[in-house]
C-alpha cells in the first residue's frame, strides 16, 4: 500500500517531517519511497514543507499542491497548518509528469500542449491526476478557469480516454493564492500532468446532492460566464420567480448558498445520478443587467440545464451514500489508497453545515486502504462517460487499485486520533 501521513506543526520544516515521518511508518518495513503525493495548508512556506519532508526521504519527485486543508483517516483540519502526503513505494512503478507553466498566457492553450504530450504516453483508462494553481491574480482578483484547460487537454488528446482526476489548488478558502508542485518544486500558473504508473488503475464517485427543481431550460443569452437569458427569459427573474425572492444588490451573493445551475450529461431522460450532473455555482447576480455569473464560463448559447438546489443536508447524505456505494463496489478487494478532493467550500466554516461531511467520510468508508484527501477551489473528475470536466461544489472519491482494467479560519483542526494507515 502507499503509505500516508499527516501533520499539523506551525514550523513547516517540522510539519513537513512530521507527515513524512508518519507515511514512512505505514509502508511496508523495507520498501522505499520513489515519489510523493504532497498537500500543504496555506500558512506554510511551501518550499520549507518539501525541505522537511525530504530530510525524511531524500531527494524524491513530490506533486500536488497548495490546500486550503487536508484529510486523513487521522482526522481534518483548514486551519491552514495541514500538511498531508503520499508516499508511493517503488514497486508500483515511477510516474510520467508533464509540466505547462503558461496558464497566464492562456489556460486552453497549455490544456492543448498538455494534451499534445500526453497523447504520447497514456492509453484509455491510464490514470492521470491533474493539478494547477487556481488563482491567477489577487488585483485585480482572477482565478485560472479549469474548463479551458481541461478542453485544451482533449483536443490534445484526441480520442484517447484517460481516467483524468484533479483539481485546482488554493492556500485557503478566501482565495488568497494557489500553487503547484510539479516534481521538483513548487510553481505558480502551472499546470501539472502526473501519470500514474500502469500498474494502477481507478474507480471514482461525484458526491454534491444537488438534485434538480426545475425542468430543462435552454440558455439563449450568455456572455462568458455571465448567463443573460434562459428560455428567453432574464435568468435572474427566472431564478427569483423558482426560488419566490427578489434578489437585491445586497443579497446577490445569497443565491450561492440556495442554488447552481447543472448540465446533465447523458441520456436527459435517465433517472437521477448526480454523477451525471456538472453543477456551476453563482458567483455572483446583477439586479440591473438581470443576469447571474457562474463560476466557470463553460456553458454556451444553447445549454440545456436546470436549477439545482444546493443544501447542506443533501450534502452529507450524497457523502454518506457515495461512500457505502463505493465501500460495497471494494469488499474483498485490496485497493492501494483513497484519494477525496474535497471543494473547500463544503467546509463546515464556508458552507455553515453544522454537519462536516469530512467527518461523515471518515465515519463511513470502510474501504481497506490508506485516505489522502484536500480542500479544493476545483474538482476535475469523469462525468457520465470517460470526458472529465472540472466541478463546482463537489468531492470526488478515487479508488486507486491494482486490478486488470475493467479546523477552520479559525484554527479548527479534527483530529480523531486514528492512524495514517486507513480508518
């Protein structure tokens, strides 16, 4: 198994040995380290983290990212101190990792050179984790879209089929910054292709709960991710009418916490599978313009979508569902570790959930490998079909195996005094 640690030391040399420390204790007595899954709270230079955690293991490549927290089977935190990693033994095999550090000159644009030297080394279902730093700029405040990149990565492809899982790195849930470790060090507007080796293989799970109120509507009015008209009605009036509110300019970012608006993939038909639902939050609604602004612009003329209700019961119990689901799919097998990208948003001290579901996760999964999981700005998984998209308002649940293909702002940390090594 891979063997996975965590850390919670302010001192992030201290921090970063500390969860290396812990991951060595969980490989298997012996086995050697050969590459790292790294994540580290927003509080920590980054670059003393990896020094910490190479003082552990030597000089080894380490990817991942910034985090706005960390999750493990021995607890939760995003008091920004986390620091959470996964050591990969060298029996498994070593990772490709292409690296694009030219998100500033355009994220579609590095998706397609991404895309370009993939092509060359995966075939369909090789697992591939994709990670970048989701924060463009401070001032004026930008963030680095997913859905270009992830396109620019298909065209690039062409009909190959990866299992692509990612997400976009954040420091913290203001979104202060972001960056990237691309195998050597740590890297801002980049984006960081790792290929696991061929030895392993993944199942995944979207778990957000929102469920649609709404029939389908058709968007005949959109601007990037500002979304004009649906039906050829004023999206905002069409929303205050569903939800029975009005919307003032005070009130506009409200709508976020009630609800996004999805695209359903596949059959418009088929019964309810939130796996088939790429949700976009609203970021934002202009009572004059009568419009409301996702937070991705990937939606066009033409969409079909619906109003989807986001609530925090819905939440924990798609959390609690997704993880039995999953747990039945891996009885009797050995999975070699758990990986859950978690949007930072659902956090209990963002989402006002007095239930965390990070909390339901670890009461729930029963699957017999090591959890590594983080806080997200940007979940990237496959929806429906083999095409993954970049999520909004989800976690993604990833089972790596070895089968045949087939705290708070505040300082709140969790600690449930288990170990690293799986619940």
């Amino acid at each position: 198994m891979i063997g996975v640690g965590r850390g919670n030391n302010p001192d992030p040399r201290e921090a970063g040995a500390e969860a290396a420390r812990r991951a060595v204790a969980a490989l298997v007595p012996g086995m050697a380290p050969s590459w790292a899954l790294l994540f580290c709270g927003g509080k920590h230079d980054p670059a003393q983290v990896l020094a910490g955690l190479r003082s552990v293991v030597g000089v080894i490549a380490v990817v991942g990212g910034s985090a706005a927290g960390a999750i493990t089977a021995a607890g939760f935190g995003y008091s920004g101190f986390e620091v959470a990693v996964g050591l990969f033994p060298s029996d498994i095999g070593e990772p490709a990792i292409l690296v694009d550090d030219g998100l500033l000159d355009g994220e579609g644009a590095a998706g397609r050179r991404l895309g370009d030297l993939l092509v060359n080394v995966v075939d369909d279902g090789r697992v591939v984790f994709l990670f970048y730093d989701s924060v463009a700029s401070t001032s004026p405040p930008r963030l680095h879209p997913a859905s270009p990149l992830v396109e620019g990565i298909y065209q690039g492809l062409g009909s190959r089929r990866p299992h692509l899982v990612g997400a976009g790195t954040l420091t913290d849930m203001n979104l202060s910054d972001g960056y990237v470790f691309d195998g050597t060090r740590p890297r801002k507007h980049t984006a960081v292709a790792v290929v696991l080796p061929p030895s392993l293989r993944a199942e995944t799970t979207i778990l957000h709960g929102c469920v649609p109120v709404s029939t389908f509507m058709r968007i005949t009015g959109i601007d990037g991710a500002e979304v004009m008209e649906l039906d050829g009605r004023p999206a905002l009036d069409v929303l205050e009418g569903m939800l029975g509110i009005e919307v003032g300019e005070d009130q506009t970012g409200a709508l976020s916490l009630m609800v996004t608006l999805g695209e359903k993939h596949g059959d418009p038909f088929a019964e309810y599978d939130e796996n088939r639902y790429v949700n976009r939050l609203i970021l934002q609604a202009s009572p004059e313009r009568r419009s409301i602004t996702l937070f991705e612009p990937d939606f066009r003329l033409g969409s079909v979508v619906q109003i989807m209700s986001r609530d925090n019961g819905l939440m924990v119990q798609s959390v609690r569902d997704g993880v039995r689901s999953m747990n039945e799919r891996f009885a009797g097998r050995r999975p070699v570790m758990a990986l859950y990208i978690d949007c930072a948003g659902r956090a209990g001290a963002r989402s006002g959930s007095e239930i965390e579901e990070a909390e339901v996760l670890l009461d729930e999964i029963a699957i017999p490998a090591p959890l590594l999981g983080f806080y997200s700005g940007v979940e990237i998984a496959p929806v429906g079909d083999a095409h993954s998209r970049s999520l909004d308002w989800t976690a993604v649940l990833t089972i790596l195996h070895g089968d045949p293909a087939g705290g708070d702002p505040q300082g709140r940390d969790h600690d449930r005094g288990a170990p690293d090594t799986g619940p």
